[in-house]
C-alpha cells in the first residue's frame, strides 16, 4: 500500500490556507455556497485510527465538499469524512473518475471498524 490509496479529508478551520491555494494554483477565487464546517473530533480521531492501525497514514485537508456531511455536521450531526483516491488524477463527479477495487476495500474497512468503535 502507498500513502495515497486512501486519503482521508476532513473539512478543518484552515479555510484561509485553502482560498490561497484556490488563488496561487487555479486563478481564481473560490466562492462559500454553505459556512465551512468542522467535522466531529471523535469522528475523525477513530478514522485516523484505523488508518494508523493498517499502517497508513492519515491526511488532513480541506475540502470544499459542501454537500452531505458539511450540511449535516452545520445541523449538529456528528460527522467524518474519508475519501479514496480516484485513479484518474483526482477527477470527481465525473464518468471519467475510477477508484481501484482494492482502494475501495481498504476504505470499506477502515470505515466498517470506525463505526464498529463509534457505534460502542
């Protein structure tokens, strides 16, 4: 396994850092639809875990995913995010996107025992 084949991303506070990168790589200024929102510390702490477990390590970034889980966690629901790799260069919401089965299972684990844990 490399470090990337599963990359977990977790809205952070970081959101200045973010709208420079936005500027400095794509030129131009990226524009809120929803507040950024940080995910739930207990949440994310279990997925790092089970990341760490299976000796891979844990990314945090920004993300601009506003849907889901960010209206969600706004709305008082405990939430995490993980993601896992698209093996098209990052394309997302795309029919070019394509993410390897065995990404998709390692995701599934993680993600199976973290709620396992957040479930006790």
């Amino acid at each position: 396994m490399t470090w990337n084949q599963v990359c977990p991303v977790f809205p952070v506070a970081d959101v200045a850092a973010s709208v420079a990168w936005y500027r400095r790589v794509l030129g131009f200024e990226p524009q809120l639809v929803t507040e950024p929102v940080a995910m739930d510390e207990q949440v994310r702490a279990v997925l790092r875990e089970e990341l760490e477990r299976r000796d891979l390590p844990a990314v945090e970034l920004v993300s601009g995913a506003g849907h889901d889980a960010g209206v969600l966690t706004a709305a008082g629901v405990r939430c995490g995010m993980l993601f896992v790799r698209s093996g098209a260069g990052g394309v997302s919401h795309s029919p070019d996107e394509h993410s390897d089965p065995e990404d998709i299972a390692l995701a599934v684990d993680v993600l199976a025992a973290a709620l396992s844990r957040l479930a006790e």
